[in-house]
C-alpha cells in the first residue's frame, strides 16, 4: 500500500508541474478519496480552465460592448492591486497578491471591476483578501500606457457569475 501512495504522490507531483497548482487544502476537496484515475483529474483541470476561459471572454464582449473605447473608456485584464506607486500590494495576511480579472478605467479613474466565475464557486476567500489589500493601500492599477488608475472608494470588484 505505502509503493501504491508513494507511486500516486510521484505522479501527482509530474501532473501539477503542467497545471497552475490549487492551495493543499484545496487539492484535498478537490479530489476526495483514493484511488484517483490521473486521466480523470488531468481532464478535469483542463475542463474547468477551458470554461473559466470561455466565461471571460463572454464578460469582456459584454464589457466592449457597454464600455466602448471610443467614448473613452479602457478594460484592463489581470489586474493587479498596487499602491500610489506603482508597487503591488500584498495581503498582509496570507502574503500573496490580487489579480482582477476585468476593471474598467476612464479619466484615470477605475468606474468598475468585475471577477468572473463559476456559478458556484465560493470567493468569499478572496473578497476578504481584497479588503485586505485595499485596506493596505493598493488601491490603483497600471493601465496599458503604464499610468496608475485610482480606485475610488465606491468602487467595489463585484462578482460576475456566468454557466
């Protein structure tokens, strides 16, 4: 039994280096109870990318569309978190920093700020992550010409939940 979990870690281990890693303890819900077929797993990790993908470009069209560039505005994707110089802000609590998936800038000012997700995927997590950060100090983004985009107070990230 100790060769069978010793060869799985070992093939876990190979597996992982192809894909972004979940947290341990999200690995470990993740994937419930022995024996795992690896051609699931493998399959699985690649699915749920494909569709976090295809959401997102859902959500931009929908955000061009609302947001066009000629009336000004720019959408900024994968937007970190920074302070009023430039530098990205960590949560002081876990030390790692915030990603955004979409935020809409005009005038230098950020009007809007979307993550995107799975109808049930709990962010309760990384909400309290952002707090954290903004509470911190990051409140800007780097635009595409470098320049910083304040956010104002009233401008929370709101959570875009799409199938």
């Amino acid at each position: 039994m100790f060769t069978e979990i010793k060869e799985l870690t070992n093939s876990l281990a190979e597996l992982s280096k192809k894909y972004d890693v979940l947290p341990e303890r999200e690995l470990n819900r993740s994937i419930g109870s022995f024996p795992i077929n690896l051609d699931d797993l493998s399959e699985g990790i690649l699915l749920n990318k494909e569709e976090g993908l295809r959401r997102e470009a859902e959500v931009k069209e929908e955000l061009e569309r609302k947001y066009p560039e000629s009336e000004g505005y720019e959408i900024v994707s994968e937007a970190y978190l920074r302070d009023s110089d430039g530098r990205i802000v960590r949560d002081p609590e876990t030390g790692t920093a915030r990603r955004i998936d979409f935020v809409v800038v005009k005038d230098g000012k950020v009007i809007d700020s979307i993550e995107v997700t799975s109808q049930t995927a709990d962010k309760t997590e990384q909400t309290a992550k952002e707090t954290r950060i903004r509470e911190s100090g990051g409140n800007y983004i780097r635009t595409a010409d470098g320049s910083l985009a304040e956010f104002p107070e009233n401008v929370q990230t709101r959570i875009e939940r799409k199938k």
